[in-house]
C-alpha cells in the first residue's frame, strides 16, 4: 500500500497497517558488545627486479577511553637492501665507483645503469596519536612520531582540527604538523661540491619541515561523498642524498672523467591540491582522486588513483586499483654534466663559485609511473579481518636509469574487541 | 484544532511502511494521554552508539514502565531487514515502530542519529537530545525520573 | 600550474559553499560503511604514502579521515 504526501492525516486513521513490534521475553543479560579494542597488522613485500627490495611490517593498535577519546599507537620495522641507482649517467665505458664508506669499490659495465650493490638499510619508527571530541560537533587529534634508519633520524609532532556544519553534512578540517630531521651517516656527508675522488667527508646536518593540510568532507548525496584539501609544505636544511652523485663527462671523449656529489637547495616549497570522491552503487563502490603538486625546485606533478571495490558478499571483496603519476624534472636535475673543456675539478669549483645546484636523481627527474594491482579482503567472524593485496608498480623517464619495475605483496589483518 | 498527541498519532500512521504483510495494527500515542511520559528514541542499525543505548533502554523499561515510562523506538533503516538483523543482536523489550522514508523523523526535525524526545503527560515535548554517551546515561535518567516525578505530583 | 591551481579552486568553492548538498541525520546507512569513509585502511595508506614518498618527488595530500554515520 502507497501513502503519498497529498494522504491526510485524517484519512490516515482509516489505514492500518502499521506494525508494532514487542518482544515477548524480556532480555535479562545485558548486551556490552562495545568495540573497545582494535588491532592492526599488516607485513609488506617489496621488490624491484635488479635492484632494490624491502619488508616491511606494521602493528597499529588503538583504544577507545570512552567518551571517544581514542589513543592509538603504530610500530613500524622495515629492512631494505639490494642495488640502487647512485646518480650516475649511463656510459659506453666501463665506470668503478667507490662506495659510500670509500672503502669498496665496484665496477660498472657499459651500457649498464649505475647501481651500487652495497645499499642496505633498516627503519623503525613508532607513533602515538590521539583523538577526542572537543564538543559534539568539533575533534580534535595530536600525536607524535619517530623514525630511525642507519643514517637517517625524524621526531616529528602533529595536530588537527576538525568541525562538522550543516547536519554533519561538511566537514572544515586544518592540520599541521613539524618534523625534525637529523642525516648522520656513519662516514659523514660528503663535503660541498666535492667530488667522488676526493672523498672527504665529515660531519651532519638537519632538516626541518613544516606541513599544513586544510580541508572540506563534503556529502554530496545519499552514496557519494568528496573531500578537497590543499597542503602547503615547507622545508629548510640539508635535502642532499648524501650519497647520490652526478657524471662529469667529457666533451670529446664521452668519457666520465670523475662524479661531482649532489648538491640541491636548502629549502623546499611545495602546494598542492587533492580531490577525492567515494561513491557507492548498488552493491559495488568507486573511490578515485586526483592529487595537482607543484613546489618551488621546478616539479610539478599529477596523480590519478582510483579503486573499484566490488563487494562480492557481505563478508567479502575483490577491489582491482590503478594509479597514475607523472611528474616535471626540478630545475636543476641533469642527467650528467658536460665539462666544456675543463678538469673535474675545475667543473667542481666553477659550480661551487656560482653556488650552483645539480642532481642526478633520477626520482627529480621526468618521471611516469603506474601502479595496477588488486586487493582482497574477508571479514571472518564477525570482528576479525584479512586482507591481501599485490601490485605491479612501474616507472620510466628520460634514460634507463628511471626504468623501475616492482611488486609489492601485502597481506593484512585486523581484530576489533 | 487537534491536539499533540493527536498529531503524532497520526504522523506515526503516516511514516507507515509499505509492506502490508505485518500485523495491522493502530499506534495511538493519545491513549497514553494523562497516564503515560513518552520516551521517543531515534535509531538505525547503522547507527553504532544505537548498540549501547538499547542495553540502557531496556534497563529504563524494566525500571520505570510500572511508574508510567512508555518507550517507543522508531527504526529509520531503509531496510527492514537491517533493522530486524539488529533486533536479533540488541533485543529490545520495548515498542519498536517503522519509519523507513524518515517521515517521522522529518516531522521531529531530528537533528542526529541517535535521537531521543521526551514528551510529557500532557503531549508536549519537553526536551530533545542527539546521541548516546554511556557517560551521559545517568544524566538522561535523571530527567526521565525528574518528569515521572513531576507528572505525579500534578496530579 | 596557476592555471590549473585556479580551475581547480573554481570547482571547489561553489561545490561546498552550496549547503544544499547533503543528506538528513536518518540518511546515512550507506555513508555509515566503512569503505564510504576516509581513512578507512590506513595500513595501506601509510605504506603506499611511504614507497611513494621514497620513490618520487610528491609527497602527502591527503590525510583527513571523514564522513560515517554522523552519530553522537
């Protein structure tokens, strides 16, 4: 039976067909199934062909103190190792590099991408954030971090503030956070403007950054919601690989004649725009953004990703992904440096005179990468949840060098008590 | 001029849902009239502090139906089997009516899930509130107690 | 990138600036699914953030979570 609008309330006393409900046994135990507890672990397999590879593993665990103040805490170990591009051109000679240390040595054949075998490395960082309501429309989220790796240290602080309008409709949201980084490399960082041969190094440097986000939540309708954020980000100090260096080649010869270590300014400043959208269908759903970044080093870049979730069942999904990125060389990213006639050295002081940056990182570089994979997820028992997921990630760009090709093989679970 | 109560009576018949397989059956809210303190609460299955206030409804029910407390649940789910699979993992010992086209909750201006309005003996509506804290549950009993009370000693 | 900066901004601000937009507090059973909500798998969101942060010049956007059920 149809009721419209234009049916009186008076008319309405006619139609019966309401239905009351009333259990017939009273409930004596009292339900408490509260979610108090949630736990998260995932481990993560990453793997490029002939260079580098990494696992990586995560628990995440949080707590609702009641009144929804969460507390929640993140342990993150990573191990990496294998070959990785150390800035060098591409060459019809033979190339011996010494390693970071300066203590090995390793050689190149032609035509080959510079790798240095020797890379290895291990992170742990570990995080605590808070979370709780400052009235029934406003939140409020702090926390802290910190990360260790063999050379490398960041402590970092963060804060957010987020306020519902309209019926919880729109969301404003604005954040910061600040970071403190401190690069320590057992040798020392490679003294300014010196070349591989030379091989001084001494000391450390730091690096600060502060990041701020702000943003809209915005339902659009029943199954679709949106969120806009724009970020600025700026950081001052050391952004030096300390390890990366840049081929001087010979004009006439083609030949390197010695490698210049990197040098690229001591700040950074980077916009960018986010746009995500999440709409659901009948049974499946669609999640797709586009991130627009630009920053004061000259690279802009653009990132598409989008997920299909297909809900197979209730309990189950099968979501396919795909990601997009492209991105604009800095301004000062050469692929190698002709010496126009003169001495490695002599190139070395003219850069060094003019105070001139220069990298051969091939991730400053022209780049494009695309990332497709699919991710599986099940909910078993209620509470407890698994996931797998593997990807194929890709990337090319000016020169062999930034031809990278990896998989990455995820497998997840979460608990909620 | 027909009086509140009246009025939500048949606002109840209108929010109706369509199935005609359920029981038919009159909600007159005016046969609580002089007699009963109507406590209105909002929910969905979707609805996650849904989950803890139930436990708290039924507790109210046990406690104070004796001394005059009517509750009457209004489901919004669009979905009755949603609701239904709620009711079979939060039973609940009071009335449960359907509202899936939200015509109810239009009429209260529900402001936020979950929702509860208490009304008076005599069919005005005395206070509103959105959500459920556990923390704010002695709180929300207090002024069901404070309106039996009350009530009483008018008469 | 002004340019695209400024077409963007021009999508944006008349999107939410319109409070029409939106659903009542009793319509939200979809936007209540975990997958309708920001933030949602974190897990791999912090590893992705982190091989992409290693791997290319771009870093972050996106770190608010949102929507749900709106309850409480």
């Amino acid at each position: 039976m149809q009721l419209d609008k234009k049916t009186t309330v008076y008319d309405l006393i006619a139609l019966a067909s309401c239905s009351l409900l009333g259990v017939s046994a009273p409930v004596l135990a009292a339900d408490t199934s509260i979610d108090d507890w949630k736990v998260d672990t995932a481990i993560l397999y990453y793997n490029e062909t002939d260079r580098v590879s990494a696992v990586e593993s995560a628990v995440s665990i949080s707590k609702n103190l009641g009144g929804d103040k969460i507390l929640s805490g993140k342990i993150t170990m990573d191990s990496l190792s294998g070959s990785s591009h150390n800035g060098a051109a591409i060459s019809d000679y033979e190339q011996t590099f010494t390693s970071p240390s300066g203590e090995e040595t390793y050689t190149i054949a032609p035509g080959d991408v510079p790798l240095d075998p020797n890379f290895e490395d291990d992170r742990n960082s570990f995080s605590l954030q808070m979370s709780q309501p400052l009235t029934r429309v406003m939140n409020l989220e702090y926390g802290a971090a910190y990360s260790s790796e063999y050379d490398y240290k960041s402590l970092s602080v963060n804060a957010s503030l987020m306020r519902d309008f309209n019926q919880r409709n729109t969301t404003l949201s604005a954040g910061f956070s600040y970071a403190q980084d401190e690069i320590n490399p057992r040798d020392g960082l490679p003294v300014l403007y010196s070349l591989m041969s030379d091989n001084t190094k001494s000391g450390s440097d730091t690096k600060n950054t502060i990041d701020l986000l702000m943003g809209v939540t915005q339902v659009i309708n029943r199954n679709t919601i949106m969120q806009f954020n724009y970020g600025f980000g700026n950081s001052t100090g050391y952004h030096n690989d300390p390890y990366k260096i840049v081929s001087i080649v010979s004009d006439a010869t083609n030949a390197p004649l010695d490698y210049l270590f990197e040098n690229r300014p001591d700040s950074r400043t980077k916009h960018s725009l986010y746009w995500q959208t999440k709409h659901h269908f009948d049974q499946d759903m669609v999640d797709f953004s586009l991130r627009l970044m630009a920053d004061d080093w000259g690279v802009n870049s653009q990132t598409l990703d989008m997920h299909y979730r297909w809900n197979i069942s209730d309990n189950n999904y099968l979501e396919p992904h795909v990601r997009y990125y492209t991105q604009s060389a800095a301004d000062f990213y050469e692929e190698k440096i002709s010496n126009a006639g003169l001495t490695a050295e002599q190139v070395a002081t003219q850069y060094q005179n003019e105070g001139r940056d220069v990298t051969a990182d091939y991730r400053l570089g022209n780049m494009d990468a695309t990332t497709i994979g699919v991710k599986w997820g099940a909910r078993l028992f209620g509470t407890h949840q698994l996931t797998s997921r593997i990807e194929l990630y890709q990337q090319s760009g000016d020169s062999k060098v930034s031809d990278v090709d990896a998989i990455i093989f995820q497998v997840g679970y979460g608990l909620k008590f | 001029m027909k009086s509140l109560l009246q009025r939500i009576t048949f606002t109840i018949l209108a929010s109706v849902c369509s199935a005609s397989i359920y029981a038919a059956e009159i909600v007159d809210l005016s046969q609580y009239k002089a007699e009963k303190v109507i406590y209105i609460d909002f929910w969905a299955s979707w609805c996650g502090p849904c989950r803890q206030s139930f436990p708290w409804l039924n507790k109210m029910h046990a406690q104070y139906s004796e001394k005059g407390l009517k509750i009457i649940a209004v489901n919004v789910d669009a979905d009755r089997e949603d609701a239904d699979q709620f009711l079979l993992e939060h039973p609940a010992n009071f009335d449960v009516v359907y509202d899936p086209e939200g015509t109810l909750a239009e009429k209260f201006n529900i402001q936020g899930m979950p929702s509860a309005v208490l009304i008076s003996r005599s069919g005005e509506v005395l206070s509103q509130h959105i959500g459920f804290n556990q923390n704010r549950a002695k709180h929300y009993e207090e002024a069901i107690q404070q309106l039996l009370v009350k009530e009483k000693d008018d008469e | 990138m002004n340019k695209k900066l400024g077409v963007l901004l021009l999508l944006v601000i008349p999107l939410t600036a319109c409070s029409g937009l939106g659903v009542k507090p009793w319509q939200r059973d979809i936007l209540s699914k975990p997958e309708m909500t920001f933030g949602d798998s974190p897990m791999d969101a912090a590893f992705d953030d982190h091989i992409y942060f290693s791997k290319e010049a771009s870093s972050g956007g996106r770190s608010f979570s949102g929507g749900g059920c709106g309850c409480n």
